[in-house]
C-alpha cells in the first residue's frame, strides 16, 4: 500500500498558485519525496522530488516540513493544462519501484 | 530531451492469443519497469529488470507473462495467453538506478482484449 495520503482533489483558479499537500508520517530518514503527475490516461509524468531540501525546478517546488512527515508540492502558476492527477510517492525498496496511491485530482478552472 | 518510447499505442488482441508490447527506454538507463493501470483504477507495477535479469515482480506477475531485452536498446512485456482481465495501459519506465534517481515514463499501449 502507499505511504502517503493526500486529498482526493481540489480545484485552483488559472494563474494562481496551486498548493498541493501530501501526508508521510511514517517516512524513513533516507527515503525520497517524489511527485509524478498523470494527465489523462497518458503516462506519469515525473515532477521533481526531495530529501529533506526545499526543491525548485523550472516545473514546480516542493516544500518539505522539518520533520519529514509531510510535504506540498507547488505549481505557482496553474494553466488548464495543469489540470491532473498529482501522486505523492514515498520509498523504494531494492529495485527502486513506484507504488502509486490515488492522488489528487487536481482541476485548474479558468 | 531523451524520452521513453512504446510501441503500439493500441493494440487489439483476441482472447488467447499472444501479445508483445514494446519499449525503448532512455539510453544510458540501467532499471526498467512495466506497470499497469486498469481504466479508472491506480497505476500498478508489475516487474522491475535490472542486469539482464527481473528484480522484483509483483502478484500481478505470474506465467502467462515475460519480460524480455533482446538487444541493446529494446525492453519487451509478452503476454503469452491473454484474458479479458489484461485489458489496461500498460507503462514501460526506465531510471538510472538508486533512490535519487526518477523513473521516466513512456505514453503508454492500451491493450484491448477481445
């Protein structure tokens, strides 16, 4: 099972910030945060991810608490085509698979 | 920017017959993946190859399906028997290995089972 909760959707109006929290109390010390997005039926997307860092790149940023157990990714300026199902994934075991939960189905309104 | 590819984007199959779903991963890349996603259900893996060899398969995994990389750039899923149950998109992934390293997906096959 995923080791993350996150709702189950929002919405955010075209040009603001979409905030997008996801839940990993039980996060290990040396496990990553990472955030793909799925659009449609087409493939995830892989976003950005982290440690224990804030994280910035030119799609997002990932905003990681002090304590691990919980992170936000940022899409500062939704468009419509951000408009997707955002996975939070937490932990790899040996073979570095993804286990995907349900997401949030993020809807970015004009 | 290097990208995953697969190959058919649909494929229709007959019950029972057998099917060879293909993907060219990024090249320098060591770890491959097939998942699946059933309509309107989660993204499921299915078996992860490392070396010439499966890593990790899941439940989902049994006889019926294969994995192969026949050559240096090629990574196969074969359904040897298909079922209506197979009907899914099915997502090949490749990453450089390691957990700071992201898999990177292709845009998928949607198997139909007929």
């Amino acid at each position: 099972d995923a080791k993350t909760t996150q709702p189950t959707s929002m919405d955010c109006a075209e040009g603001r910030a979409a905030n997008l929290p996801c839940n990993h109390s039980t996060i290990s010390g040396n496990e990553y945060v990472y955030w793909y997005r799925q659009i449609h039926s087409q493939g995830p997307q892989y976003i950005i991810h982290g440690l224990k860092n804030n994280e910035t790149n030119e799609m997002a940023s990932l905003i990681i608490t002090e304590d691990r157990k919980s992170s936000t990714l940022i899409l500062p300026h939704a468009t419509l085509r951000d408009t997707a199902v955002y996975y939070c994934i937490v932990g790899m075991d040996s073979s570095y698979k993804l286990i995907f939960g349900s997401g949030t189905r993020l809807l970015v309104r004009p | 920017e290097p990208e995953v590819t697969q190959t058919p984007s649909h494929q229709v199959t007959q019950m029972g017959q057998e099917v060879i779903l293909r993907c060219v991963p990024i090249s320098n890349h060591l770890y491959f993946y097939w998942y699946r996603q059933i309509l309107g259900q989660k993204v499921e893996f299915l078996v992860s190859f490392y070396n010439n060899e499966i890593s990790e398969k899941s439940e989902i995994f049994d006889d019926q399906f294969s994995v192969e990389r026949p050559d240096g750039s090629n990574f196969t899923l074969k359904i040897r028997s298909t079922k209506l149950e197979d009907s899914a998109m099915y997502f090949c992934a490749s990453s450089e290995g390691g957990q700071n390293q992201p898999q990177h997906f292709g845009d998928g096959t949607r198997l139909s089972i007929l």
